[in-house]
C-alpha cells in the first residue's frame, strides 16, 4: 500500500488547493465553485485510490491547509474555511461526497469535527453512495512503537504503528527536535512500523527501543504542543500537511511518559566538581569564573535542552555558542570569549565518562574551532543580545553588579 503521494502530484495538488482556499473578489460563489473543483479533482483521484489512508492524508493536508490562511475577525479560520467546505462537500451529492466527509470528521478537531460527522451522516441518510472501503476510514487502531534517540539525545525519531481491520498497516513518524526546545519539528506517513524500524536496528549511532505506543503518542503531543506556541517553528515541509493526522491518531491514546528529569542542583555541582578534579579540568580548580562558565554549560544542557550535560553534539555545541551565550549570558566580554575554550575541555571529557564514541566528540570540538571567530563577534553585538542581557550589561558598564538587588535599585 502506497502511504505517500509522488513529489510532483503532492506539489500540484498543493498550489492547487492553496489558491483555492483564498475567495477571489471575497466572493463565496467564487470560493464554493473552487471547493467544488478541488472535490471533482483531487476527491475523485482519493476515491479512486480505495485507499482509506489516502483519504485520510487529503484531509489532513486540506485541514492545514485551511489553517494556513488567517481569515481577518476571524477567530477560527480552520472551523470557518473548513466549515464551508463541509457545507459545500455535503450539498454536492456524489460518491466523493460521503469519503470527503467522512475523512475530515477523523482527522478534524473541536466544530470542524462535529459538523462533519453530522453532514456525514445526513450525506448517507440522503443516499450519497460511497465504496464499502469508505467505512474503514477513521478505523485504524495503534500496533505499537518503537524511539530511535541519537547518541547525544538531541533527537527522536518516534514511530507510531497502526492497522486497519482489514489488516492494512502503516506508521506515523514525528520527529522531536530537543535541541529546539523538544519541539515536534516534522512528520512522515510511512509503511508497516516493523518495516520502519527495521531501517534503524543495527545503526550503531541511534539507540532503539520499543516502548509502548500510549507513551509514544504521549511524548509526541507534548512535542507537536511546544510546536504550536512557537513562533516560526522551523518544521519540516510535510508537518501543517499531516499534523491534524498525527494529532487525530496520537491524542486519544498519549499517556505522559514517566522518567528521570534533569539533573538537579546537587547533581550538577557533582558533575562539575568531578571534572575539576580530573587531569581534563584540574586547571581550572582555582578559577572561579571557568566555574561560572561549567555552570552555564551544564545548566544549558539540563535545562534549556532537557538533554544530559555529558552528552555534547556538534549542534548542541553550535546553538551553544552563537544563539545562547550571545543572547542570554551576562557577563564581562573577556570571561564569555572563553566559553570556546572551556567546552573544548569538557566535551572529551564528558563523552568519555558518558561512554560516547570518540567521533562525537571530534566533531563536536571541530565545530567549537570552526565558530569560535563568528562567536566572539557574536558576543559583542548587542543588536544580539536579549532584553534582559542588554539591561544587565549596561549596569555592569556602570559599574553595578546585576546579582546586587541593592545595587540595582539604588
């Protein structure tokens, strides 16, 4: 079973459908006869499929596509261009009729959800034949899944597994980024889960684990909601198409995953004083601010990126060091020039205490030295800096310690 539509016909159906969705001349006339186009073209192709993951798929990508285009006093542009195509779909009375339907109501949400059932129903009521394999959408039921984590724990690749009753199977992929913040950063329809997880066992570079697929679905929902409430996520191309799929599939059955957090204060100052006791760090023992610096570090890891703090990659590193530091690290410019050089003395470090391959640390301290020019100019633009660096870094221009409350309001 074909779970993906070719590039060129998905790029088609794509500028197709967008510019449907804007009414010329704010015209609904104008706008129906567009929805009705996209029904007797792209819903006539979807029924020929017999594929009920087809329709599925059409009608997530209608759904994002829907919620692409902000509707001005319009509060819910999904329910608002959804909820006419729905109107629109359910006057139209063919065999497309009752698919269309019936594939939005299983992947739509809150109204959209609702008034598609119910037209769905009315559609039926009325007659509006369908093939018997339009009763299958919305029917798929979880199989199982399995992680792939990257060695550094920057990156999920969680795999979903689901089967139709008549035993047709495909897997949802989602991709969490932790070195954004643990956004869900893309996702994939892809075949049977064991056939996808096939692809990563072996690789020496990913971890794999089989875990159940409630607690799955639970850490890809709180990904794909870190998504939704940040700015310009930067997600994959396939993400607003499948998104609703995924969410549809996934928030029925997520259970939130249980496990060890950061590591907390004690721990950490563990950690660092462990390294300034061995040969790697000893000579930075009496130097209170490589402290400052170690601690800035760990936390970063711990907190900003919810990742171990021994577990450094060349693009944790990277974000580290010309997005972090120069936005949010107070301190005198001389002590922050020196991040470069204290990261080169814990990432060996650090990677041979958390049993990491020799290589990660190699490209991890190969980026360090690529960068560290770009990094020192960083530090000094203040056009980088966030508001409250440029605050901070002013009063310590003044001559005021920001760590002194007395200070600071005298």
């Amino acid at each position: 079973m074909s779970t993906r539509r070719t590039g060129k016909a998905k790029q088609r159906a794509r500028r197709a459908a967008r510019s449907s969705c804007k009414p010329a001349d704010d015209s609904l006339a104008v706008f129906d006869g567009l929805i009705r186009e996209i029904l007797h073209t792209q819903g006539r192709d979807v029924l020929g499929s017999g594929d009920p993951l087809q329709a599925e798929m059409w009608a997530s990508f209608l759904v994002g596509l829907f919620g692409s285009h902000p509707l001005i006093g319009e509060p819910d542009t999904v329910a608002a261009l959804g909820g006419r195509f729905v109107s629109v779909a359910r006057r139209t009375g063919t065999p497309v009729t009752g698919m269309s339907l019936r594939a939005i109501a299983a992947v739509a949400s809150g109204g959209l959800a609702r008034q598609a059932v119910t037209a769905a129903r009315g559609s039926a009521a009325l007659g509006s034949s369908a093939p018997a394999w339009v009763e299958l959408i919305g029917t798929a039921e979880p199989t199982g899944a399995w992680r792939a984590t990257d060695l550094c724990g920057d990156q999920d690749s969680v795999m979903v597994g689901f089967r139709y009753p008549d035993g047709a199977e495909h897997s949802i992929v989602v991709l969490i980024d932790h070195a954004l913040g643990g956004i869900a950063k893309d996702i994939a329809v892809l075949g049977p889960l064991e056939q996808v997880a096939a692809t990563w066992r072996g690789l020496s570079e990913v971890d794999l684990v089989d875990e159940r697929a409630e607690i799955a679905a639970g850490r890809v929902v709180a990904a794909m909601e870190l998504t939704s409430v940040t700015i310009d996520a930067p997600v994959g191309e396939d993400y607003r198409d499948y998104e609703a799929l995924a969410r549809a599939r996934l928030e029925p059955i997520a259970v939130a995953p249980t496990g060890t957090g950061p590591l907390d204060p004690d721990e950490r100052e563990a950690l660092v004083r462990a390294f300034l006791a061995d040969p790697a760090g000893s000579r930075y023992a009496h130097d209170p601010d490589a402290w400052f610096l170690l601690d800035v570090m760990v936390d970063y890891r711990c907190d900003a990126q919810r990742r171990d703090p021994l577990r450094w990659s060349a693009g944790a590193a990277l974000l580290f060091l010309l997005d972090f530091v120069p936005r949010k690290i107070t301190a005198d410019l001389d002590n922050l020039a020196r991040f470069p050089e204290v990261l080169r003395a814990w990432v060996p470090w650090a990677a041979e205490r958390a049993g990491l391959p020799a290589s990660i640390a190699e490209e991890t301290l190969k980026v360090i030295d690529d960068v560290e020019p770009e990094f020192r100019g960083a530090t000094a633009d203040e056009a980088r800096w966030g508001p409250a660096k440029t605050l901070a870094m002013s009063m310590l221009a003044d001559g005021v310690d920001p760590s002194d409350v007395d200070a600071a309001n005298a």
